[in-house]
C-alpha cells in the first residue's frame, strides 16, 4: 500500500515528469520524424521539433522541470507534423543525366574551333 502512495506522489513530480514527456516521448517522436526523412521534406517543423527538444533540454538543466515538460510537448508536437508532412511529400525522383553524345561539343575536337551559330 506504502509503495503505491509514493508511486502516486513520483509521477506529478518534475524530474519524473520530464524523463517520462522529454527523454521518451518527444525523443522518439524526433527520431520518428528524423526516419522519415523530415529534415528534407518538413524543413519547418523539423527545425521547430528539434530546437524545442534543445530548449527543453536546456531547460531541464537549470532545473525548471515545468518549463522543460513544456518545451517537450511542443517538440513532440511538431515532430509528429514533420513526420506527417514528410510521408506525404510527393517523391520525385531525380532527373537522369544525359547521355554523353547528347551534349553538344563546345569546340570541333578536329578543327580546335568553336562552332558557328549559323551553320548550313
């Protein structure tokens, strides 16, 4: 009975609540959205995740729990949008590179002369 008690008084307390929001959550919702590639394709939210997991970081250390918890949950909302956003980017894929003999030779290798515009 004891144990549950303390328990129950633990979890609204800050440390608790940070390892719990900070270092899981919004943690793994950053790595959710890094694995779906959003830093290319969410370039916005990614940035806004990431730099609120900092700030909650930094946060933490100078012992605002409270103030860290927040900066959290914002970093684990905004990766879950740049997650979101970058799955349903339209992928494109890359254009191909021309053939080598499609590109027009910039000098006659024969003549060492540029060609004319107007040749007949």
């Amino acid at each position: 009975m004891r144990r549950w008690v303390i328990v129950a008084l633990l979890s609204g307390c800050g440390p608790v609540g940070y390892i719990s929001q900070v270092t899981f959550e919004a943690d793994n919702a950053v790595a959710a959205a890094r694995a779906a590639n959003a830093e290319k394709y969410s370039p916005y939210w990614w940035t806004r995740a990431k730099e609120y997991l900092y700030m909650a970081r930094e946060v933490a250390g100078h012992a605002d729990y409270q103030g860290a918890n927040h900066f959290g949950r914002l970093a684990e909302e905004a990766a879950i949008k740049a997650k979101a956003e970058a799955e349903t980017h339209p992928r494109v894929e890359p254009a191909k590179e021309p053939a080598p003999d499609a590109i027009a030779p910039a000098k006659d290798p024969k003549t060492d002369i540029a060609p004319a515009k107007d040749t007949p």
